[in-house]
C-alpha cells in the first residue's frame, strides 16, 4: 500500500511517501496563507522526488491545526445553539458557562435547557418532552440557526434522550448539522458539551475544509482515498472528520511522537520535537504518547479529550541567543518562520541556535563564514545551555529511573550532539519529518467510557461487554475486523455507588481497511 | 445583621476554591462546579457575607449544610442549585426555629462552596468556619457531631423537589447510613442539612476561620503562580505547614472494599529525599505517609500532594505512576485531635489500629 502523510502546521506543510513501512521521499515546504495550495506544493514535491505517479497513491493522510487555530483564533465559527437535556438537575450552570467571553459572543451564545437526561443508573432523570424540544426548534429556525449540539447528563451512559432529541430536531430543522455529545466526549457534563459546541460551530468551516483538501489531492492527480488523524493519533475518514472537525485537535504532538517511534523502531521513550520556537516533549509508552489526565484547554473552554501529556519549551532552531550578565539565555523568543532571513548564516542580524550549530561545525548550512566570528566560548557555553534545557525537560517526562533512549525529531534537531542527562540519543532517519511519517501510519480506533454495575453482571463480563463495544466502534471507523487489538483497559471503581459501580474505558486498535 | 467579615466577591472565589481543594487532602470532590455556580449567582446580585460566629448572638441558629453523593456524579449530573437550600428550610421548619446563618460540614472540597450557595439563595451570612478543617469521607465525622450536636431532625433534598426529613434519628452513625442510602436513590447528589445549632455550641466545636484560610492559600498560589515563585514553598509558608517528601510515583494500587475506594501511593524521593521512599495511604483523602517505614503524618492531620512543579493539588482518584509529587503536612485543628475526636477521625477510626495518633508536629494537645 503506497500512502502518503501530510502535516500541515503553523510553519511547515511537511509531506512524506511511503510504500508499507518504507519511507521513500520527505519533504519540507512553507505553509501557505490559504494553506490548500501549500498542501498541494508539499504534494507535488514529494511525489516529485520519489519519482512515483500520482496514480499509484493509495491514500492520503493528513494532520492540521486548522480546527484548532480557528477556535484559538475566533474565525470562521458557525452561529450554534446549544441544547441540554437534563432539567430540573444542571439548572445552576447553562452550557458555556466558562466559556471566554469574546468566544461565546463569537457563536451567539444561544443556549437552552430543557428536560430528559438519565442518572448515573441509567434511570431517567425527567421524560424526554417534546413539545419543549419543538418549541426550542422554532426558537433555533427563527434565528436564522442552522447548527445544534445536545447534550445530555450521563449520555456516555445511555444517549437515548440524545438520540431521540436529534430526530426531533433534524425533523423540525431541515438541512441543521447536528452534533450530540455521546458521539464525542467522556463523563463529565460541561467539558463533553463543551467539546460538542465547538464540533458543531467548526461543522460549516469543516464542508469548506474538507472539500477544499479533497479539491488539493485530486489537484495532485491523486486518486487514493483520503483521512484525517485525531488527538489519538488515529485516523477518520474524510466524511467522518466532516462530522466531527473538533476530533482533530492535538494531532500534531501525536503524530511526530508516533512517527518518532515508527522510524525509531523504539516502542517505549522519550521524545523530543524541536520545531522552530518550541520543543515538546513526551513520553512514548508502546509506541503511543502517554496522555494528560487532567482537563486541557482548547481556546480557552475545558474540554476532556484525551491529549497527549506534552510539555513544551521556548527552545527551537530558530530561538534568540543573548549574551546576559547570568550568562547565555536562549530563546524562549525566536525569528520563528523567519530563519531563512534573519538567521546570521542566511545574511540577517539576529544570533540564532541555528547559527551556534552551524559555528560548531555540526551541520552545513547557509554562509559559515558569518558565523566564523563568534567566540568559541560563547558557543561551547551555547551548547552546553541547549543540552541543559533539554536535560531538563527530558527529566520531567522520565517515568522511571530505567535508562529508556530519547528520540529527537523535527527540524530543529541539529542543535542535539550526543547523549542527553546521559540518556542515549536516537536521531533516526527522516527525523524532519516525522510527523508526517507519523499521520502516514495512523492506525483506526474505537473507544467506550461506561459505568458498569458489576454486581450486576461480574467484572469479566463488564470487561467482555465494554471490549467489543470498543471492537465494533473500531470497525464502524474503518478498521479492518482482523487487526484489531485492544489496547487500553482501565477500569476504575466509583466511590459511594452502590453495586460496585465501576467506570471501564477501553480502546480498539486496527488497521485501516483499504477497498 | 452584623457589619463584621467581609462580603465574597466574584474575584475570591477562583482562589477559595483553589485552597478548598488543597484542604481537600486528595479527597472531597473537585470544586470548579461549586466555584461556577457561586459566580453565576455573585453576577446575578447575589451578597454573601463570611462572618466570625463570634458576631452572632449566643442564641442564635446555625445550619450545617452540605452535598452528598459521588465526586464522578458531581461532574456529570450538575445540582439543580437548590438542594441544600431546600433541606435547609426543611430542617428549619422541623426544628421549628429560624436559621441565622449557614455553616460548611466540610471546607476541604465542594463542600466548601454549598453553604456558600445555600446562604446566597437564603440571603444569609455564612460563618467563617466549619466541622472538619479538611475533608472527610463520612457525615458524623465533624467536630460538631464529636462534640455532642443532634443528629435530627436533618433533611436532604435532591433536584426534583423531593425533600426527605429524618425527624428522629438515635445518633450521627444512622445518620451517615440513612442519608447514603436515600442520597444514591436521588442519583447519588442531593443535598444534606443538619439540625440547626446554637451559635455558643458552634463557637466553641467549628474549626475556626476556615473559610479565609481557604482563601489565602489559592491567593497565595495565584500570586506565587503570576510572579513565578516555588508554589509548594508559598503553599506552607500561609498555611503554616511543612514539607515531607518530594518524589516520583512509582505505584498505585486501588481496591474497593465497603463502598470506598482504598489504595497505596508508593514514591520514590528526589532532591533532598533521593534514595529515600514513601508510602500513602489513601482512602478518598490521604490518611498516612511514611517515610522509610517510619509513620510522619497520620490522619487527622493533613496530607497534601501538590504537583512538584505546578503546585497544584493532586486529588487520589488521578494519582498515577510518573507524577513529581510534594508531600506537604499542615497540622489539623487541636479540636480534632482530642481523644473524644480521634475516636472518630484517628488513625483507628480508618482502618489503621496499629497506629497511636502523634501530631506532625510534635506538639501536645492542649485539653
């Protein structure tokens, strides 16, 4: 199978070819303003030095930050309406509560609170009402809105009342794009709708998206069919991830992590991406990042998906080196995208990292005779200050005192020379471009999050039932039946419940199907 | 009503519930829903004024109200906002007195905020106090009911309007029975009052002052954060406190017996305690830390684990292996540490019989 991975970050659109597991040819090359015709640059010059036809290509990944730079930045959001089953419980707290002023005004705050919902037993909390729900309808048509979440207390539960809410609104509200909450997030009420109010107000950006990187690949002359990757590091097809924008989030610490252990063939690490401002780091555990266990903001507005637990710094190949009373200090600001013109060794006047490792002979690059000046003090101290943040940051992300290799990916990985805090350093081929290589292999998921009763039903039997509900969610996502695995189980039990109650996450992964 | 105290504004109420959740000890509940439902009150107009229980009349009467439930139903099936207001007028009317002011069973956690809500919807004061200093999992475990309140008549209220009172009840023990079991039938998230007390009996049994010590420790933390200072050093300096451990999480083991979540923290130190280990005992809150086998700090006093780096405080139910933990002990209120209270919140009373009680601090208990 002949796939291709794309990145499309703030900087760089990096795209790599892959045929199986062999990368064939990476490329680099600058994000554009309308990011579409940087994609199909990045796909012309990567099928162009791997000297393959376009026709051979047999899917395309793809990463973005898209979704998450419109939230981030309050452009191009849908008027939504926000819809909560649950009255007379949640009353105290309307959707968006805590959401940033300016974005709620962004989407028109337009929230209502109606009846339904279930307790944590799956009772319910009131009827479903649907002469209430009709009435919101109308509220929603004269408004001019044509974009709904609902949400419904405990619907990871039972999404019943969501389910039946969505007819009801679909019926009355032709065309609406509806999102419902059970479709997207965990337990916990607010960081779930949160997250279901976002996917809805990025659903028209996402026809435009979607439709637009589609027009890119054909652009390309590639034919093969087409995914997005999520916060997981696995993948959704097009017509998913049109549906559901919002999964996207995150994807890019996942995929240079993922892509990091794929052409390291280091399955348990640390790993560093140093881009051309920041680095981030992580710790791989069987080749997947480990995640945050605490709620991540997106924007602003708390969300619970799972994000890789990343830490960053200001340190990248393009940071700011000053001489200071204390010493030297290194970034964290930097000419950013701007190296190619303010770096000394492509003739600007600023002293950048990438100016001390071209000083110290580390790689070629640019005119070193602009650089042939600096002190050798100046930059063995430079050195020495670099390898000490990195030092750090790996020690934070350390789990355990076993010697586990780091792996440094990214463009700004020249800056690493030898062993950090005495940890074996893996600098793999293609490191530039690992997180392409790492949305080239994303695998298919599915996930549950229930509160089973185990006195009910045993907890081998909650475990069975949990599992291949993960299973089918994988093949409903486009796994292929055979490769799936489960690779995720914790079952944690709940205090104060009766009948051990006890809260199972699990997750599935397979391989994409193809054809 | 008195002029002493201060009234709560929207801007105290990130840092309360940011010391709330530290006093919370690892357990308690996570106040960010209490947090936002106070705001969106305070918005509305809402006044609440914390008072010292000094400022009131010796015969005047206070409530003690608080959530019960599950901390993972907290964050789903948010309240309807007005269960402990209501079992508060219900227990008003079967006492068949008129309530004064309002008072926090327990500051450490969401409890903290649900008599501050509660005297926002009854347009009372709250007393800067309450019966814990801290969390604890159970309803008799507070200095009131230590020090001889009435257990009835106590009422609980859930979001649909129902309200249960429980006119005669023998003691605090069927109380906590009795309310768990009608409280998972509201969905594991009602609200629970307590018979009204007199403002002298409150006075002498609440761990004073909780309340704006709750406050000053998340100050101390926002303002530690924004100037870029060592959090956890901040944290016991305003608290009074002492730090015991600093380490990585190398285990945790979790079992539920008796409806509660019990487990053991194991870390491995760093920096000052490199080559040194500890153990947690958890059970919801944090109960015991030993250093190298040896016990340092035993249930009542305080056990907190804050983030090493970020200072924020760990609650048990996301302790996992890899986090950089500091271990900090602040001493429990004397009213907890009497024999009468250890009886109830000693280490015995949790499971550890083989542990005599020694304050973290070394300090004897003045009768």
């Amino acid at each position: 199978m002949i796939r291709i991975g794309i990145d499309v970050g703030g900087t760089n659109t990096d795209a790599v070819i892959m045929d199986g597991p062999r990368v064939i040819a990476g490329v680099k090359s600058a994000t554009t303003a309308d990011v579409m015709s940087g994609v199909v640059n990045a796909l012309k010059a990567v099928l162009a030095e791997s000297g393959m036809a376009a026709s051979a290509v047999d899917v395309v990944m793809v990463g973005t930050t898209h979704f998450t730079n419109a939230v981030v930045q309050r452009r191009d959001l849908a008027p939504t309406a926000a819809v909560r089953l649950g009255l007379p419980a949640t009353a105290s707290l309307p959707p968006m509560v805590d959401w940033p002023e300016d974005l709620r005004a962004s989407i028109g705050n337009h929230v209502y609170l109606a009846h339904g919902g279930n307790e944590f037993d799956g009772r319910i909390i009131s009827p479903l009402d649907e002469a209430e729900l009709l009435g919101i309808a109308d509220d929603i048509r004269q408004k001019g809105i044509n974009t709904v979440a609902i949400s419904s207390v405990f619907s990871p539960v039972s999404n019943e009342c969501e389910k039946k809410a969505g007819e009801i609104f679909a019926k009355a509200l032709p065309g609406a794009h509806i999102t419902l909450s059970s479709e997207i997030g965990r337990i916990g009420l607010l960081e779930r709708e949160n997250a279901a109010i976002m996917n809805a107000c990025l659903r028209d950006l996402s026809t435009h998206v979607i439709e637009a990187f589609r027009t890119a690949i054909a652009e390309a002359g590639v034919k093969g069919r087409f995914f997005l990757t999520q916060n997981d590091g696995t993948l959704m097809d097009a017509a998913f991830a049109e549906k559901f924008p919002v999964l996207t989030f995150a994807s890019g610490p996942t995929n240079s992590m993922r892509g990091a252990a794929f052409l390291s063939g280091v399955a348990d690490a640390i790993v560093v991406d140093i881009g051309g401002t920041t680095s981030d780091v992580g710790s791989l555990q069987k080749g997947f990042p480990r995640q945050a266990t605490v709620a991540v903001e997106v924007g602003g507005v708390r969300t619970n998906f799972r994000m890789p637990d990343v830490f960053s710094i200001g340190l990248g190949g393009g940071s700011h080196v000053v001489e200071t009373e204390k010493g030297v200090k290194v970034g964290p600001t930097s000419v950013g995208y701007r190296i190619v013109t303010e770096a000394l060794v492509f003739g600007g006047q600023t002293l950048t990292t990438t100016d001390v490792a071209v000083a110290a002979g580390r790689i070629k690059l640019g005119d070193a005779t602009r650089v042939a000046h600096l002190p050798a003090d100046l930059v063995s101290r430079t050195e020495t200050r670099i390898m000490e943040m990195l030092e750090d940051c790996v020690e934070r992300s350390r789990l355990s005192p076993e010697p586990l290799p780091v792996i440094v990916v990214g463009g700004g990985s020249i800056l690493v020379n030898g062993p950090i805090g005495g940890l074996e350093v893996i600098k793999p081929n293609h490191f530039a471009v690992a997180n392409a290589v790492g949305a080239a292999i994303a695998q298919v998921s599915g996930e549950v999050d229930r509160v089973y009763a185990l006195a009910e039903m045993g907890r081998d039997k909650a475990l069975d039932d949990a599992k291949q509900r993960a299973v089918e969610a994988a093949v409903a996502a486009g796994a292929l039946r055979e490769s799936v695995e489960i690779v995720d189980v914790e079952d944690v039990p709940l205090a104060y419940l009766p009948g051990n109650a006890t809260r199972v996450r699990i997750k599935a992964v397979g391989e994409l199907h193809v054809g | 009503m008195s002029d002493k105290g201060y009234i709560l504004k929207e801007a105290d109420l990130l840092p309360l519930s940011i010391g709330a959740a530290l006093l919370g000890t690892g357990g308690g509940g996570n106040p960010y829903v209490g947090m936002l439902r106070m705001r969106e009150l305070v918005r509305k107009g809402a006044e609440v004024r914390v008072i010292p229980a000094e400022s009131l009349a010796d015969d005047a009467w206070v409530c003690e109200v608080g959530g019960i439930g599950a901390p993972v139903v907290g964050i789903e099936k948010i309240e309807e906002g007005g269960e402990c207001y209501r079992a508060m007028r219900a227990v008003e009317e079967a006492a068949g007195v008129k309530v004064s002011a309002m008072i926090s069973a327990e500051i450490g956690g969401s409890n903290s905020l649900e008599p501050i809500i509660a005297a926002a919807l009854a347009g009372l004061p709250v007393v800067d106090g309450d019966g814990m200093g801290r969390a604890f999992p159970e309803v008799q475990m507070t200095t009131f009911f230590i020090y001889g309140a009435k257990a009835a008549p106590a009422a609980i209220a859930d979001d649909k309007g129902n309200v249960v009172v429980f006119k005669e009840v023998i003691d605090m023990f069927w109380l906590e029975r009795f309310a768990r079991t009608v409280s998972v039938d509201m969905g594991a998230a009602a609200g629970l009052a307590i018979a009204p007390m007199r403002a002298d009996f409150v006075r002498r049994t609440a761990v004073p002052g909780t309340v704006t010590q709750a406050l000053n420790i998340g100050r101390s933390v926002l303002d530690a954060r924004t100037r870029r200072q060592n959090v956890v050093q901040r944290v016991v300096a305003e608290a009074g406190g002492k730090l015991f451990f600093t380490g990585k999480i190398t285990d945790v083991r979790r079992e539920l017996t008796g409806g509660f979540a019990r487990g053991h923290a194991i870390l491995s130190g760093v920096d000052a305690w490199a080559g040194s280990e500890a153990r947690i005992a958890i059970q919801n809150e944090n109960l015991v830390l030993w250093v190298d086998g040896v016990p340092a700090i035993m249930v009542p006093d305080l056990i907190v684990n804050l983030e090493l780096d970020t200072g924020e405080p760990i609650t048990t139910e996301v302790l996992r292996y890899g986090q950089r933990v500091a271990v900090i002990g602040l001493p429990a209120h004397d009213l907890l540490k009497t024999p009468a209270a250890l009886e109830i919140v000693g280490p015995r009373a949790f499971g550890y019989p083989e542990l005599t009680f020694v304050p973290l601090d070394g300090r004897p208990i003045a009768a």
